[in-house]
C-alpha cells in the first residue's frame, strides 16, 4: 500500500496550477485535502504522472458573507477545510443546514485536512456536502487557462466519482445563494461518522398562513449522486404540511432513486428507508418551523 | 460502573478468601507497567526494528478465489533497479517445506501449504511471488511487473455447498472431497431423548466470518548471519516459541540456528498464532540476500492474508419437556476453515461448550471442517465459543417463547447449580467450580428485568420499543493438560515456564517467553513474583518473548497464559525467596526462619535494625563470596507448570435494546456483562480484557462481516472502509459485575479472562430484539444482526402472519 511514484508540484497561484493541469494534459491531479486522492494512490487505485498541490495557493480558503436579504449570498474557497466550516460564524449563521450536516463527515482527522472543493470533486454518492450543496441551491465557480464558468450543483456530476469537470479545470468557490428559513437533515450510518447508507435534506419556506413553498428536498446515497426528489416538492407546494401531504410527498420519492446494493445495505432496504426518513425529515421540518414560530409571536408579544 | 462481590460461602472457599486476604498485591489494581513506554510513543513493534542494509518485501496474491498458475514471467520485475531479488513457488519448494499445523484436526491429512502457491491458488490474496526491494513501494511496482497468467477455477465460497456432491474440488490429491476432517463426542441417548421429548426445536444458525484486526497488523524482520549460523526473526507473535518450532520446519535447520523475538505486539487475538507465509518468505529472501529482510502486513493484506475467525453453521436440535427442563441437546456444525489449513487449525471449543452451563446428560457434537475458497480461518478470541453461545442461547429463548415461559426462568430451572458440579461435558471436559445461577440473577436484576417483562412492549414517544435479552455462557480457559492435548493431536504443550535470576542491583529479572499482546502479563507477572517473594512491586522486572533469552514455553492464546503461569512463577519464586532467606541470614548472623523480604532488603522478622540490602546479597550470590559454604554460587530459578485442569469462567450478559419496528434501526442503550474469573490478580486488568473483548463481540454482533460474493466469490468487504469494525463511539455503555469464585484447580484460583467478552454479545442482542418485537414474532438465526436484517425478520414476520391468516 504505498503509492507508484509520481512527480510533485506546489503550485503557488490558480494559474501555475491550471497551466500544470493543462501540460499534464489529464495525467495529474489537484492535491487538496488529499483525504480521497491519497487512500486512492497508496491502493494503487490510481496512478498520476504528477500531483499539483495546491495548499499554498493564497486566496482559496475564505468564508465570504455578501449582501443582504434576497442578495444574500456566501462564497465559499474551494480549499476551506470542514473544521473550517464548524468553526465559522457566517456558515453557522447564514449556512446553517451546511453546519449541521459537516459535523456527520468522518472523524476529526478528515475534518482537519479535508476540504469542501475536494469533496464535490470527489462526487461520493453518499458524501454531505454534495447533497447540502445541492439542495442550497449553490454554484461551483470553475477556473482553466480558457477562463472561468459556473456550474449549477445540479448539473455538476455526469455519474458516480464524475464531476463535470475538463482535465484542466479547476474549482475555486463555491457560491450559496440566501439559505432558506426551514431546514432539517437526516441520515443513516452503520457507524458513527461512516459513509451513510442514505441521507435526506430539506428545506421550504413557511407563509404566515402556514402555507409551505419553495420545498426541496435531496437524497443521498440513493443514485450515482445527490438527487432532488422533484415530484414530492412539487406536491406539498402550497400545503400546510399536513400528515397526509407528508406521507403521499415522502412515497413518491422512490421515483427519483436508482439505489445501490453494497455492503451497507441492498436496494430494497435502500428503497424501503427513503420514503420513511424523508417522511420524518419533513415532520421534523415541520416542528422546527412552528417552534420558530412560536418563539418569534412570545417575542412579539412581549 | 464495576464492583466486585464476594463469592458465596462454601466451605472449601473459606481457606481460599482467608488467603486471598493476606496477599499483599494480588487483587490489587497495579497501574500497568506496559503503559508508560506505550504511551510515550516508546513501544516497540515490528516495524519499529530497523537493521542497517535493510530490504522490504512484498508479496503478489492471486486475485482469484480458484485459479490455475499457468507461467510466472519475473523478468521484467528483475530488470528494475533497487529490485534484489525474486522468489516464485518453484524455488519456494526447492528451498522449504510446507508450513507445519500446530492443532492439526485429528484424522486430517497434511495438506502441503507452500509459502508460496505451487500449481494452483485456492483463495484470493494466497502469496504467489514476493519480492525484495530497496523499497517498499519499489517492490510494489516490481510485483505489478510480474506476468501471472492465471487460468479461473470453478469455486466454492459457501461452507454447506462445499460438501456437496460436485462441488469443485480444493485439494484432489489429498482429499477426495472438501470435507477435511470430522469427529465428534456424545454422551448419554439423545436420540432417543429427543424421540420422546415433549418439545423439539431444530435449527440452523449462522455466524459470519469476522477478522480479529488487530491495530498492529503482521510483520517480519527476518536477518541471516551465514558465518554465525544464526538467523533472528524479529516478529509479530503471541508464540515466539512455537513460530521457531515452525520455522525450523519449513526452512530445514535446526532450531538453535533461530532465534525469534517479539516485543510489543499490537494485538494477537489468536490471528498471530504460528507462522505464515511471509515468515518462511522473509527468511528465505534474507538467507539468500544475506541482508535483512523486512515485511510488514499492509491492511489490504491483512484483510486477506491473515486468518478470518468464526465462520461456521450451527444445526442444532434442543428438546425438552413440557415445563421446559432440557433433556436432550445435539449440534452438528461445519466450521469453514477456507483455503487451507492454517497454522492453529479449526476451532474445537463449539464441541466442548455447546451444552453451555446447562444440565444437560444426553448430548452430541459433531464437529465438521469444511474447506472453501476463501482465506484460511485460524483462532479468534472465544474461538468456537461465541458461535456455539449464540445458536444455543438463542435457541434457549425460542423455546421460553414457544412454552410461553419467562426466558429467564426457563435458565434457572436448567442451569447447573454449585452442588452439581464438578460436571463433565460430553467431551469428557469436567466444568471446575462456579454459581452460574447467581451470575445470572445478577444480570437480570441490574437491567431491571422483572419490571420489564410485566410491562407491555409500546413504543416510546420515539418511536422505538424496549426490549432486553440474556446470554448466559461456560468459558473454557487454559488446557485441561498435556495429554488432553496429545489426545487431540497438539503439537505444543499445555505449561508455562518462567526463569528468575537475581542482580546486582537487588532486583529480580523475570524471563518469559510470553510476548506482550496487550493482555498485561508483564505487570501481572511481576504481581506474582513479587507477592510470593516479598519484594516491592517494581523490584521484578519481566523480559518478555525473545527465545534466546527465555525458558521454553507455550504461549499467549487460549486464555491460558496466567492459568499455567501462576504456578511456574509461584514454583520459581519458592525456591528462589528461601535461597535469598538463607543468604541474607547468613549475612545478619540469623536463622534463615527468622528472616523476611521485605522491600528491597531482607531483615529479621523483630529487629528492624538488623537488615542487609538485596543488592548484596544477590550480590554475595553472585560473586559466590560471603554465602555459606554448603551453597552454591548464583541466585537463578526456572519452573515449568503444567496445572491439572482447565478452569472454567462463566457469567451472564444482559442487552437492552432499543428498536424501531418500521426501518429495523435500533440502538444497544446498555450492555450488562455479570463474570466470573475467579481470583483476579488485577481488577483492573479485569476489566479492561472484558471490556475489549465485549467490543470485538458487539463489532462481530452489529455489523462486521467479511462478505465474499456469491458469484465471483471475491472479498466484498476487504476494506476499512467496508468492514464495520465499531469505533470508541459506536460502543454502547457497558456495565461490569463481577462475582469471584476460586477456581480449585489453578493456582491461586484464578480463571482464564482474555477472550470472555466476546461470548454472549450475539445472542443477548438477538434476543433483546426479539423480545422487543415480541408482538410481531421475528426470529434470528444469524450473525451479525444489521438494521437491514431487523427489517427482513419484520418482513418475514409479517408475511407468515399474512400466509397463516389466509
Ligand atoms: C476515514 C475517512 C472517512 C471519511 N468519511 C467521510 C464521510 O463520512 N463523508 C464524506 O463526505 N466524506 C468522507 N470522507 C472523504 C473526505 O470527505 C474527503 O476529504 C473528500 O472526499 C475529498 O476532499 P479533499 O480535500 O481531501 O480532496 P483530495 O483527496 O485532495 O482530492 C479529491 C479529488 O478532488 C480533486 N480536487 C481537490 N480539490 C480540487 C479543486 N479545487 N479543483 C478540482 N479538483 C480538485 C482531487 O484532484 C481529487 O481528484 C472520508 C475520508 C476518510 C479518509
């Protein structure tokens, strides 16, 4: 288990690393957090002409607060480690469904090294922050030698491991629009801080009324990458999430699944869960809006 | 949560508490003496040992389950520079002969296990090449140049399909079938107990194959001294005695040109019980390079070139009468050995215990060692014990449920009480002493149980319901004796030996050929040393698992090192305690009788002011000067016990837990373990061992597995990123209770406590869940209980409910 040679860069700007990227012409790749690529090397998984780190980029690692109300927007550096992101008040204050699911990665030592744009690189299927990402509705912000382009988290993978990058193409912020007022995520692992055998995030906004919109609702683990379960979101638009909306909602997810079976569970259990956590997703998400609501009409009337 | 309760009064135990009352360190918890290299970072394993000029090896495996070697093309390998050498089956059996059993299965053939494969491979990650290297990743490259071409075998991964007719054949030339061996014991008339039983539950259990995974994986340090004639093997082991015997075998020389040694050993668990291949590999590179040769395990390796434990399927017939007294067992179980025989062979405990702690005259075991094409299977703590725990206890509860009995009353009416004992087993093993019953009231009372089993099985406002389960188990530790060994073809002993020789500087080298596995010997050693010497604590210091230095032995495994030990060290520090007594009265003008040790020194009894420091008598030993003229010169003893018996530890484990009916998902909220190791000579040490091993039986219990797949039969789960081992937060609370009955068979009436806590995990949990989910009727039969596996006994559950209703 130790790795095949390769040739080692330190890249020292964006454009050093691109240009690298572009010479090696596929054969290297960006060094991060190296929590990924590094098991990947050493099982001889992989073999690279040449890694290009780029840990002493300037620049890449920020957490940006911009904007107020719907201009509301968090940029995020690529290379913004996870311990990073539970220790910081913006992403605690203005990314708070991020906050909670980085804290169910791995352990510490991941947490310590790894990173959000080597995450979303990666493209685990089951990974956390793919799925926040994508339910938050973020941008991935991509630099080459032919310049730059965003890319919606929705169309940021081809497949499984795949994300929708060229060879020379580098990520270098992540941009979440305003996060929604409701949130709540859940999942399930074998082990504590384990690679989940599914998991399920939600969001909406709440009417005064108690009337629901702008539902989304993702699934990880359960496809070759984070899905949105689009048919249940359109279904409880403009409900008050009752019981009944929930459960007709959670039942039409099997739809947007193409579960695997792997040693943390077959298929059909994967299939069996999804409705049942998405079902007590929204409930829960439910409970926190109305304890919101209650906390907010005791200070009103005091 | 632990305290120790005293054992019940019994008239023989009397004597045996008044004496464990005098002593002096035995019993008490001495913080351990491993502890401070290990923490300093001061340990050392096998990798820690670096030789000058030093090469690595590495090993290419068969990526098959089955496979033909058709041509091995080392050629391009040779031609990268820093590569040193190249071996391949052929020269490996040019150069050796086949690795040796140390428990071969009586009746078996020898099957010739090659270090490397010869014509054919019968696992995945079965050595086919090594190669030596200036590095480690330069001899992985070299091993990715090697041509194997490999022509795929039909396989065989499943122990059951193995002994069917036409299944493919592992071994031809030496088995006409993969059935390796079977044999069997019985006593009474089962069968014809069980014709006429009132009840008759019959069935199969499965338990998984797990690995033991240890933190420090395997390794070798092999180094050849032509001109000495000597070659030093620095290696991972819990027998460094035994992998000499082992070595000198397959590599044709004499014994006294080995020397191997073990310093810290990261974690044996049984895995690390004789040789393997890479050992013969690493010596023949290093014999042939004549430089040193260091192999170390990677955890891919590991995965697949150290043995799996456990996997085995239990048929087993239980029967009893309408109000639920036991009156006939039978178990007839195909343990999976895999590829080929390993060095410590297949378990043999399911045959001892499988009657568990029960009253039980008619009973038969029959024990079946099927072979299959995955790695080999070789000891892991418990070792044949938690599987047949598992199949029995569960089948325990089946039967309370189906006479609609409290499970726990149902133990009561069948366990064995104090008086029944001594008691033999059908395979003529005689359980020593003991209060299973007390152990198992204890268990109930601490979960609450008579509470719970009155109130209904609802939901909490979480949505999980409660349920609580019972295991209760006979443990086997040490080796009834060297003839019940040779009975059953052992090639090693059943004694440990230690040798004590005094210095100059007034304290006491201990050398033992026991390697230092994490199980605390060092300190607990050094406890009974100085008890029975009068020394202070730190005035013995234990030189632990190098041949060259200690008297021949047996080793660490089989919860039987302290068994035999206690008595090699009390018969070495008898001897040893007079002498220094007669010297140092000799020194003060006393009578040896009215001389003590104390401390450092020997003084007279009365007269504090008459004293003499160890340093000088030793000394006087030592030198021969100023000692009596009718003594010999020198202070040094060396004792080889061999105790009568095997002693018997038992207890009774409580589970709670917490399931949710409609995803399967439960929680284990707490784990009661109530046991019984007789006299501990260090509670705390105690406590630790149950602890760790109650981890590796919950990990074997939840969710480890090593899942080979149906259909190419490849390792599914060889990865720590696939196999669930639990971590320090997936461990549920674990609550310790002690009782201490000495055992009358050991010295000091300790019991064996190494392997315990993985007994009674399994079937505790199962049967919590089943009493959980009591209003839907599920059952397991099946080792490890998932989440996914409650949901699939809900679902089962259901549909029969379903197919009785229409
Ligand atoms: C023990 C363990 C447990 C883990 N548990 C979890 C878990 O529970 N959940 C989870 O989500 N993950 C888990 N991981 C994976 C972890 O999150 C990885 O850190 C992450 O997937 C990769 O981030 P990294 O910064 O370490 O990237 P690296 O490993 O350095 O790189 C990963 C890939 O991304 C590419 N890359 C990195 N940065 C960029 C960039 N800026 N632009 C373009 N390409 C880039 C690399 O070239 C490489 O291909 C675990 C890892 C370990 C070792």
């Amino acid at each position: 288990m130790k790795a095949a040679d390769f040739l080692y860069h330190r890249a020292g700007s964006v454009a050093e690393a691109v240009t690298l990227l572009d010479e090696y012409a596929g054969e290297a790749r960006l060094l991060a957090g190296g929590q990924s690529l590094m098991p990947m090397l050493n099982m001889r998984l992989w073999r690279l002409g040449a890694l290009i780190d780029v840990n002493q980029v300037p620049g890449l690692d920020g957490i940006e607060a911009e904007g107020e109300g719907d201009l509301e927007e968090t940029r995020i550096g690529a290379l913004t480690r996870y311990v990073s992101l539970e220790r910081s008040e913006v992403v605690a204050s203005r990314l708070p469904l991020l906050a909670e699911m980085v804290r169910h990665i791995g352990d510490r030592q991941v947490r310590n090294r790894g990173t959000l744009g080597g995450s979303l690189v990666q493209g685990d299927p089951t990974a956390e922050m793919p799925l926040g990402c994508l339910v938050l509705g973020a941008r991935v912000r991509v630099e080459s030698g032919r310049g730059s382009r965003e890319i919606a988290m929705g169309e940021f993978y081809d497949g499984s491991y795949a994300a929708a990058l060229e060879f020379d193409e580098m990520v270098t912020e992540i941009r979440f629009p305003r996060h929604p007022s409701h949130f709540a995520f859940s999942e399930l692992t074998r082990r504590h801080g384990d690679f989940c055998v599914l998991s399920v995030a939600v969001t909406g906004e709440c009417d005064s009324d108690g009337c629901w919109h702008d539902l989304r609702i993702g699934l990880g683990g359960v496809s070759d990458m984070p899905v949105p379960a689009e048919a249940a979101s359109a279904r409880l638009s403009g409900t008050r999430l009752t019981d009944d909306d929930i459960r007709e909602a959670a039942a039409l997810t099997v739809e947007d699944i193409d579960p695997p079976s792997d040693m943390r569970a077959t298929a059909e259990y994967r299939t069996h869960l999804v409705p049942v956590h998405v079902r007590r997703a929204l409930q829960q998400l439910r409970a926190r809006a109305s304890a919101t609501e209650l906390l907010t009409r005791t200070r009103e009337n005091r | 949560m632990n305290e120790f309760v005293e054992a019940p009064a019994a008239p023989k135990e009397t004597t045996r508490q008044e004496e464990s009352l005098k002593h002096r360190l035995i019993g008490t918890s001495v913080p351990r003496t491993e502890d401070e290299r290990l923490l300093r970072g001061d340990g050392r394993f096998t990798d820690d040992v670096q030789f000058a000029h030093q090469l690595e090896m590495a090993v290419g495996r068969c990526p098959f389950p089955h496979a033909r070697i058709l041509s091995i093309d080392v050629s391009r390998a040779l031609e990268l520079e820093g590569v040193k050498h190249v071996l391949t089956g052929e020269q490996v059996r040019e150069q050796s002969a086949p690795l040796t059993v140390l428990r071969p299965v009586p009746g078996a053939p020898q099957l010739p296990y090659y270090a490397l494969a010869q014509d054919k491979a019968t696992y995945e990650g079965q050595p086919v090449v090594s190669v030596v290297a200036v590095s480690r990743a330069l001899a992985e490259d070299a091993i990715e140049l090697i041509e194997i071409e490999y022509e795929p075998l039909p396989h065989v991964s499943d122990a059951i399909a193995a002994l069917e007719e036409g299944a493919p054949l592992l071994h031809p030339q030496s088995l006409a079938s993969n059935l390796l061996a079977s044999n069997g014991d019985r006593a009474g008339e089962p069968e014809a107990r069980i014709e006429a039983a009132d009840v008759v539950l019959r069935s199969r259990m499965r338990i998984g194959r797990v690995t033991p995974l240890p933190m420090e994986t395997r390794g070798v340090v092999a180094v050849w001294r032509p001109g000495a004639r000597e070659l030093s093997i620095h290696t991972s082991t819990q027998v460094p005695h035994l992998v000499r015997k082992q070595l000198a075998e397959s590599l044709r020389i004499g014994e006294e040109c080995i020397r191997v040694s073990a310093s810290d050993v990261g974690g044996g668990f049984g895995m690390k019980l004789g040789v393997y291949p890479e050992d013969v590999l690493a010596s023949l590179h290093a014999m042939a390079l004549r430089r040193p040769v260091k192999w170390i395990e990677d955890r891919m390796e590991h995965f697949r070139a150290s043995t799996h434990g456990r996997e085995s399927i239990h048929d087993y017939c239980l029967a009893a009468d309408a109000e639920g007294r036991f009156v006939a067992m039978t178990n007839t179980y195909t343990t999976d050995i895999g590829g080929w025989n390993s060095p410590f062979g297949s378990s043999q405990l399911s045959s001892v215990i499988f009657t568990g702690p029960y009253r039980v005259a008619d009973a038969a075991v029959e024990r079946r060692v099927a072979m299959t094409n995955k790695t080999p299977v070789g000891a892991y703590r418990g070792y044949g014990q938690p599987e047949v725990n598992f199949a029995l206890e569960v089948l325990v509860d089946r039967l309370a449920r189906k006479l609609g009995k409290d499970p726990l009353a149902l133990r009561e009416l069948n366990m064995l009480r104090p008086e029944d004992l001594p008691w033999t087993v059908p395979s003529g093993a005689v359980y020593d002493s003991g209060d299973y019953l007390r152990t198992l009231r204890m268990a109930a009372e601490a979960v609450d149980y008579a509470a719970h089993r009155a109130s209904p099985r609802v939901p909490r406002p979480d949505g999980r319901i409660l349920g609580i389960g019972l295991s209760s188990f006979v443990e086997r530790t040490g080796y009834a004796s060297a003839r019940f060994l040779a009975n059953r073809g052992s090639k090693f002993g059943a004694h440990e030996s230690v040798t004590l020789r005094a210095n100059r500087s007034g304290t006491i080298d201990l050398y033992t050929g026991v390697s230092s596995i994490g199980q605390s010997s060092e300190t607990a050693f050094a406890q009974i040393c100085a008890e029975v010497l009068g020394v202070d604590f730190d005035a013995v210091r234990v030189h632990s698992g190098d041949t060259a230095s200690s008297p021949l032995n047996t080793g660490a495994f089989a919860s039987r090192t302290l068994i035999a030990a206690a008595g090699a060290l009390r018969e070495a520090a008898l001897p040893f305690r007079d002498k220094t007594l007669r010297l140092g009265a000799w020194a003060l003008g006393i009578a040896p009788e009215e001389a003590v040790i104390e401390g450092y020194e020997v003084r007279h009894r009365d007269d504090a002011d008459k004293r003499v420091p160890l340093s000088d008598v030793f000394s006087r030993a030592i030198l021969g000067q100023g000692i009596p003229h009718d003594e010999t010169p020198g202070l040094e003893t060396t004792a080889h016990f061999e105790p009568p018996s095997a002693a018997f530890s038992f207890g009774t484990a409580a589970a709670v837990v917490a399931v949710d009916p409609e995803t399967g998902e439960f929680s284990v909220e707490r784990f009661v373990m109530v046991h019984d190791c007789g006299v501990a000579v260090n509670p705390m040490i105690v406590e630790g061992q149950v602890r760790g091993a109650l981890v590796q039986g919950l990990g074997a219990a939840l969710g480890e597995e090593l899942r080979y797949d149906a259909v190419t039969g490849q390792l599914l789960s060889g990865s720590m990123l696939d196999y669930a081992v639990p971590r320090a937060a997936d461990v549920p609370p674990i609550e310790l209770l002690h009782t201490e009955v000495p055992s009358p068979v050991t010295t000091f009436g300790v019991r064996g406590v190494g392997e315990v806590g993985t007994i009674p995990p399994g079937a505790a949990i199962a049967n919590a869940l089943c009493d959980a989910l009591a209003d839907y009727g599920v059952e397991f039969s099946a080792l490890p209980i998932t989440p996914e596996s409650v949901w699939r006994a809900l679902q089962a559950a259901r549909e029969s409910t379903q197919g009785a209703a229409a």
